[in-house]
C-alpha cells in the first residue's frame, strides 16, 4: 500500500529504490481534452529518496499564462485550452539513483466555433450576395443553413439562390426576396446557430451627415469631415474641395469606408469648403462641410520664477498668442487648485498681481490658456522671503562648505562633516554631497546623496574596489554655491560583484544562430579586477545540462549551430577575481528566423461590386512559418480591361494583413477588369514563396466623366456641342444623358429640358432657343449600372439687333428721368436758401456796410466813455439823442428814408414800430427818430438777393 504523506511504500523494504510511476501505468497514454475547457494531466511516481516530478511538452512550450501545477508538481492543469495545446506531454520523475518517463498525448477535440458568422446584407436589386458561416471544429462540424425557418432543402426552388457548404450566394435578387437566412453548425460536441438578414431594397442615395457642419482643427493635427450615407445599392462617395478639386485617396488625403475624408496633418491652406457626393444607379445626392484649420495657442511670455518679501507684490506675466478667430480664457491655478477667494489676488488679461503677500502665498503658480479647441500652460514657484529692514540686503548664493572630515569608516560605509559657509541672507536649503572615483573614472563627479540644510554630516554607502573623494555644495533660493575643496581620498577593499548585467536578451540574426546580449556593468559596479561575464544557455523544456561561456570586455555573445527559430533560456552573470555575483534569473530568447517554406493553400475571391473584393486563404502551419508571423502579404494587379483585348498590366499593389489572418478585403479596383492576386506569409526574416497565381474578374460599374464638353457656334437661337468619350469607360456604354436649362439676371434656374445620345455619338445641334440667354448644361454616360459623374457647362446666345432697336427709347419720355430731374433742381433750390441764410447769418451788419460805403465827415465817432458797443450807442443812449447813426444819410426836410428791403429795420425809437430780420439782427438806418419816406429814393439799400447770396459764397 502506498502512503502519500510519507511518499514510499509502508511494506517496501529498507533501501533505496529507482523512481517508477504508480499512475498512469506504461510508457505512454492518451488524453482527450475540449478547446475552452481544462486540461488536466497527473503523474504519481514513488521511489527512495522521493523523487523530483518536472513536466515539459515535446513538441513546443509550455503555455506559462494558462498553466499551474499542484500536488507538489504531480498534477500540471492548463486552462482555456487550445488548438495548440495537443501534442506530447512527458512527465520525469528523478532521484539520485535515476528517472523515468512517461509520455501523455494529447488530443484537442472542439465544439463548433466561429471563424466568421454571417452578417445581414442590404441588396438591391439585381445585385448579387454573399452569406459565409465560417465554422471550426474538431470533428469538422456540419453546416445546414435554412430560409425563414425551413430547411433550404425544404424551401420553394429559388434559381438565384445557390448554396455551396458554408456559402449562400444570392445572385440577380429580386424586390421581394427579402428573407432569414439561419446557419446552424454542429458536431458531437455542440452546434452554433446565426441568423442573418437580407433585405432588397431600392434607395436613392440619402446623406445622413447634417448639411453645412463647420469642422475645427488646430494645425497639425488631424481632420475628419464626415459624410455618413445610405442608400441601395451602397452609395459611392467622392469629395470636392472648394466645388472644383477632386480629391483622390492619397497623401494628405484618406477617404475611408464610411465616407469619412480624414486630412491626416491639417495645414492652413487646407481650410475650405469641402462637398461629398454619395451616388448609386438610382441617384446622387450631395453635401457641403467646412473646415477650418485654426492656429494653436502658444503661451509666449511665461511667469517666471519669484522671491519677493513679506507684504509686497508679486506680478507673474502671461502673455498669449491664439488664434484671432477663437475665444481665449484665462485661468490661474496655485499648486493645481484654485485661487484663494481673497481681493488681494487680481487676475487681468494677461497678468496675476499678489499684493501684500504672505507666507500662505507661496507656491506653484500656473496660468492656463483654452480655447474651444486647445490649451497652453506654464507655471513658476512663488517664494516669500522676510521683510528686511533696510533696502541694502542683498542675496546671494551661499559660500561653499570648509573643513570636510572623513569619520566612522568601515568596509563599505563612511560618515562626512562638514562646516557651513556663509548664508548671504537666504537659508540653506539643502547640502549636495559628490564624488569622484580617482579608479575608474578620474576627474568626473558625480551626485551621491542629498542633506537637509540644517544638517552637517552625511551617512555614505560605499561601493568596493574604490578610490574616493567627496566634495560638498550648498543651495538655497538663489543657487548653488561653489564646490568646497574635495576631502581625502577614501580607498575600498575589492570584494565579488554585488549586481549582474542587465537588459539580457537572446534574439537570432541567422537561421542558425542566438546572440546573447547585456549591457555591462560600470566600473565601480564590478567591486573588484578581472570583471568577466559568465553566458549561460540552454534549448528550453529540452532535459540538456546548461551551456557556459566566459567572456570579457564585450556585451553579446553569439551562439552558432541552432536549430531556426526554437526556444532558449539564457543567463549571464558577472564575475571577478573575488568570486562570483548573485545566481542570475534565466530570461527566454529565440533562435535566428529563417524564411517560410510554403505558400496560404485555397485562396478563393469573392467580388462585392466593381471596386471591392474579399480574399479567403488557409493559414501556413506555424512549423513552416518558421519565425514570429507578421501577416500575410497579398500582391495583386490589373491585368486588362474587360472590353480590350491587349494586356496592359497596371502597377502591381500590396497589402500587408497583420497577424494570424486567413481573410483580407481589397479596395480600390476598378470596375469590368480582370486582375491577378497572389499570397506570401511574411515573418520576421522575410517572405515566403507566393501561392499560385489567381484571376477574378470585377463587374461592370457607372462611367466616368466625360473627358470634354465644347459649346460651338453659338448663335440667336442655336449652339452646337461637342463632346469625348470617358477616360474609364469602367463597362460597355450605353449612352450619353444632357440636361439643360435657362438661367436669368437673378441666377434663378428655369425649367430642365432633357435629351438623350447613343454612345456612338459625339456632337448635336440644338435649336430654338431664346436669343440672349443663358443656359446651364449638365451632361454624363452612363452603363448598364448607372450614370457616371456629371460634367457642366454654360453658353449665352447671340443678342438680336431689331430687338435692341426696340428697346432703345427717348430718355426724356422716360418717368424714371423726369422725376430725377425735379430732385436735382429741388436740392439745388434748397442748397441755394441755405447758402442765404447762412451769408446772413454769418455776414457784416448792412448798417456797418453803408458806414463804410458813404463816410460823413460831419458826423463824430461816438465816444466810447457811455458803456457803448464800438462806434455804436446802445439803444437806451438812442432813445434820449436823435442824432443820426454813423453812416446814415439825412436830407434836409429832415427825414429818413427807410431801405428798399422787407427785411430791413425801419424807423427805431420811442413808441416805433421797427423791423427785425429773422435772425434778430438789425438792418436798415437807425436814429433817435424816424419817419418813412413815402418816395424811395436810389439811395436806399437793397435787400441781399440769393443770386448775390450765391455769388458771394462763391
């Protein structure tokens, strides 16, 4: 009987014994285990000493994420088990007096799985489907797919449906032939079922991206303009810029699958407007975006770094540059929070003022920029420093340490003291102890450890095999002072290697070769002479003793004469004259790659329309990929268009599948071609030889533009048009479709008369038309898929001469004329009255200018002394004297005679009825008394005409 807590039998006699297993019994046995499941392998040998159970795989590694081992190594369990986890597992239990062996083969068996379900198809009519239900399993699993819920095999005979295993092709589909399509895969240990929907459905194209949208971008950085569609067929989207470029898929350009056009570094001059086109065979539809490319926001002035005393002010500076067309805003953080709420701190444009700063107020300051699209920042540490009491303090750096001792040495440890040097009014912060390795590396300095600086003495870990000098600098808010003098020098004895080399790698440059590689230790890392490197290697979960090499001077050591591509653990540690460093901890490397051996088998294409193809093929075996798969490469190229017999093979075109793929989608073909493809699986060393080649063919598509629209002998009420073929005739044409309509004065577009052309012609003549008129013409070809991309073009027809006579008429029997000739002569009239009235306003007294005109030499100026205006007397003084005013003529009877103008004054004194002038001022003669003069004399004055007012302005 055997006992498990002692491991030996309780009947075995005294002695030792071989290790022999009690379970499983023979050599070999055989294990079944489900893909997702557990794998559980168990191993129990018994023998004296107990013996020592290891396992390893024997054909591959071990998966170490999925693996686990129990009852002391008897039992190894893989979880989530795999396809790759079947093969030959041998257990080994060892003793001192020997092993034995005990080989597991594992075979992986596995329920239905998927590679690739079904997906729903939108299709319209007359196009053609595809529904794959890619299974894996192990027995293969059986497909049977059904319609709506019967068996296919059961369902009404449909001659456009046709099913090849796991493959429903649905060809020339039919408005009504929507339906369910189900696949149900199974085998003994499960079955999968998917539903997949395909609706026929005739659509016009629709774009579902809102018109108009405004996109911003921040130069160099990356644009999308989004243009999502829908339609049946699947619409085909082109993008414009600026409604004349058309923009291909290439640098900076990427047009991707949903329509999205993504401007991969967006400059300034690619802002713009930008319309996508999403068109089908049964319409096209349009949409304009805009983009935007903005400047980025750029902090020029930053806040630098302040020491400011107790109860100033600080003033920290944040100058900006942004983008004029965005709205900045300025925030302040201090220490990444907000500004205390506190009047003191007065935030403005471009500026932080602290006033009257405290202790409380120091710390890290930050001034940050947004704007709706971006952000800039910059930060500077505030430190408040004690009120001095007279403006002449000075800071400086503080003096260097002086008088460094050495004290408590030992073998690896020393303890340094020091003296302060002067502080200039600023204490020290920190003291910075360095040293210099006079052994290894002579005259360089190196940063060992940091004090506090109220601290004058040091603890110094040392490292073996040393010759030392240290060195102290002394820091405080102004800066480092200057180096004291360095101590004595300070000598470690040799000892072994504390460390081993690190970043150890194991990679292979030949096919048959690993290249051990480290990066070495520094000299004062190798505590003692003759630092050497110990490479150790071996082929991992191989029972083989480990390989060694021992090198110096060098970081790599290249292993020849392995197998390609295989595992291996290596080591390296360090050695020196004074023994061996710490036991290194084995890494994984693998041995050199070498280029695949075969060729991807059963490479089928499947055509989705005229520019679009998918790409099947079964994947290498990993035994013939011999290295670390990449992908697969997929070559292809067009041979020729289907309506031309002679080859005129294109550039040939690569794409690169990454990772273990067995499918691959290719874009970008053109349409009613035929084109050659082939497969290479592509590791890290190189390529594999191609499949066979293999030919498709694309269906046929909707044209191209025509190559040219000419407008000729434009007449009255004729024009001829002339027009070319498209360059890419993408299928058979059928015809040609004009368009065209009359525009007017305003733009506004007029009703579209429409023709059609067969494709053999070239040229019409159209006729009766308007005379002098605009059209606009809208011309494209089309196939049996549709109309291609529309071309236009605009004329104007001849002016006719009597039509012209008729309409030229006498201006002066024109209204429109008449009218504006009153408004001229109105605004004259009024300029005219504002001139008078101006010159009356502005203008000499007439009284002063007939003074000046007839001089009386009897009359004396008036005197002055009375509280008179000049020469004139106020008006009380006029009331008592009735002498005549300065310059007015008196005739002997003694009467006055009054001015020939309305507008003058008459007859001023007691008791009188004089005249004003509208402005209030005086005009005419004045005296003490007057009377009218019924006979108006040549001398009166006259009232200033507008014909004079005018002449005068002039």
């Amino acid at each position: 009987m055997y006992n498990y807590t002692n491991n030996l039998f309780v009947d075995s006699p005294s002695g030792e014994r071989r290790p022999s297993f009690m379970a499983p019994l023979g050599q070999s046995s055989t294990q079944m285990a489900l893909r997702g499941g557990v794998l559980e392998l168990e191993c129990i040998a018994e023998g004296l000493p107990t013996p020592e159970v290891s396992w390893y795989k024997e054909s591959g590694d071990l998966p170490s994420s999925r693996m686990s081992f129990h009852n002391f190594q008897k039992t190894l369990k893989i979880a989530d088990v795999m396809e790759a986890d079947a093969g030959d597992y041998r257990c080994t239990a060892k003793n001192s007096l020997g092993s034995a062996h005990h080989t597991i083969k594992v075979n992986v068996k596995a329920a239905p799985f998927w590679i690739s379900a079904p997906r729903n198809l939108i299709l319209a009519p007359e196009e053609t489907g595809i529904l794959t239900c890619r299974v894996s399993g192990d027995p293969k699993p059986q497909i049977a797919w059904s319609v709506n819920g019967v068996p296919i095999k059961d369902s009404p005979k449909d001659t456009s449906r046709k099913v090849e295993d796991d493959t429903v092709i649905l060809s020339d589909v039919q408005t009504g032939s929507s339906a369910v399509y189900q696949c149900n895969a199974s085998n003994e240990f499960g079955y999968l079922l998917a539903n997949a929907f395909v609706n026929v459905l005739a659509e016009a194209p629709r774009v579902l991206t809102p018109p108009n949208n405004v996109y911003q971008v921040i130069t160099n950085n990356p644009a999308f303009l989004d243009c999502a569609s829908f339609g049946s067929p699947i619409p085909a989207i082109t993008w414009f810029k600026d409604s004349q470029t058309s923009i291909l898929n290439r640098d900076p350009y990427v047009i991707h699958n949903n329509g999205t056009l993504e401007i991969n570094v967006a400059q300034s001059l690619n802002s713009g407007k930008y319309t996508c086109i999403a068109s089908n065979n049964l319409g096209t539809r349009e949409n304009h975006v805009y983009l935007e490319v903005k400047e980025p926001t750029r902090i020029l002035a930053q806040p630098e770094y302040m020491v400011v005393q107790r109860n100033r002010k600080a003033v920290f500076e944040c100058k900006v540059k942004h983008d004029p067309t965005l709205i900045p805003t300025m925030n302040w953080l201090k220490d990444n929070g907000e500004l205390p709420d506190d009047e003191r701190f007065l935030v403005d444009t471009d500026s932080l003022t602290i006033n009257e700063v405290t202790e409380e107020d120091e710390g890290t300051y930050t001034c940050v920029m947004n704007t709706t699209l971006d952000q800039d920042s910059a930060s500077a540490m505030l430190t408040v420093v004690e009120a001095t009491p007279t403006p002449a303090i000075v800071y400086e750096e503080p003096d260097p340490p002086t008088d460094l001792e050495l004290t408590d040495q030992r073998e690896r440890s020393v303890q340094l003291t020091w003296i302060p040097g002067d502080e200039h009014n600023s204490p020290t912060q920190k003291f910075l102890v360095q040293y210099e390795d006079l052994l290894h590396q002579a005259g360089v300095w190196h940063n060992l450890t940091e004090e506090e600086g109220t601290k004058t003495t040091a603890h110094l870990d040392l490292s073996p095999y040393a010759y030392y000098s240290f060195r102290v600098l002394a820091v405080n808010h102004v800066g480092y002072s200057q180096p004291s003098r360095p101590s004595r020098q300070y000598r470690t004895n040799p000892a072994a290697p504390d460390v081993n080399p690190t970043d150890v790698h194991g990679v292979g440059t030949e096919h048959n070769n690993l290249v051990i590689s480290w990066k070495e230790l520094t000299g004062l890392q190798s505590n003692g002479p003759g630092l050497q490197y110990k490479v150790n290697w071996r082929q991992k979960d191989v029972e083989e003793d480990w390989l060694s090499e021992t090198v110096a001077n060098t970081s790599k050591y290249v292993v020849s004469g392995t197998p390609t591509f295989v595992p291996y653990e290596v080591k390296v540690q360090a050695v020196n004259d004074y023994g061996n460093g710490p036991a290194p901890e084995a890494v994984v490397g693998y041995s050199g790659e070498d280029v695949p051996m075969s060729a991807p088998e059963s490479v089928q294409v499947l055509v989705q329309n005229g520019t679009l193809a998918e790409v099947h093929w079964e994947p290498v075996l990993t035994s013939m990929v011999r290295g670390r798969l990449q992908g697969y490469k997929v070559s292809y190229w067009r041979e020729r268009s289907l309506h031309q017999a002679e080859a005129q093979q294109e550039e040939q075109q690569v794409l690169l599948f990454s990772g273990n793929r067995t499918d691959g989608r290719l874009p970008g073909l053109k349409p009613y071609s035929l084109y050659t493809l082939n497969i290479r699986v592509v590791n890290g060393k190189g390529e594999g030889p191609p499949s066979p080649n293999h030919n498709f063919e694309t269906p046929e598509g909707v044209p191209g533009p025509p190559s040219f629209l000419r407008i000729k002998n434009t007449d009255m009420d004729s024009l001829t048009l002339e027009w070319g073929p498209p360059q890419d005739n993408n299928g058979r044409l059928t015809g040609y479709t004009l368009k065209y309509q009359p525009v007017n004065s305003s733009n506004e577009l007029g009703p579209v008369e429409e023709m059609m052309f067969p494709a053999n012609e070239t040229t019409v003549i159209l006729a009766d038309l308007k005379y002098s008129t605009r059209y606009k013409f809208y011309f494209n070809a089309k196939t049996i898929k549709g109309s291609g991309p529309t071309i236009t073009e605009e004329a104007v027809t001849i002016m006719d001469e009597e039509a012209m006579k008729s309409d030229q008429v006498d201006l002066a029997t024109q209204g429109w004329f008449i009218g504006l000739m009153c408004a001229i002569a109105l605004l004259i009239l009024v300029l005219l009255i504002i001139c008078f009235i101006k010159r009356n306003k502005g203008g000499k007294y007439p009284v002063k200018e007939k003074e000046d005109a007839h001089q009386d030499p009897e009359i004396q100026p008036m005197k002055d002394d009375d509280g008179t205006f000049g020469e004139y007397r106020s008006l009380e003084s006029d009331t008592e004297d009735h002498k005549p005013l300065k310059g007015s003529r008196t005739p002997s009877n003694g009467t006055v005679k009054r001015d020939d103008s309305d507008d003058s004054l008459v007859d001023y004194g007691e008791g009188g009825d004089g005249q004003f002038n509208e402005d209030g001022s005086f005009i005419g003669q004045y005296s003490g008394k007057k009377e009218k003069d019924t006979h108006e004399g040549n001398e009166s004055s006259e009232a200033p005409s507008p014909v004079n007012a005018m002449n005068s302005f002039v």
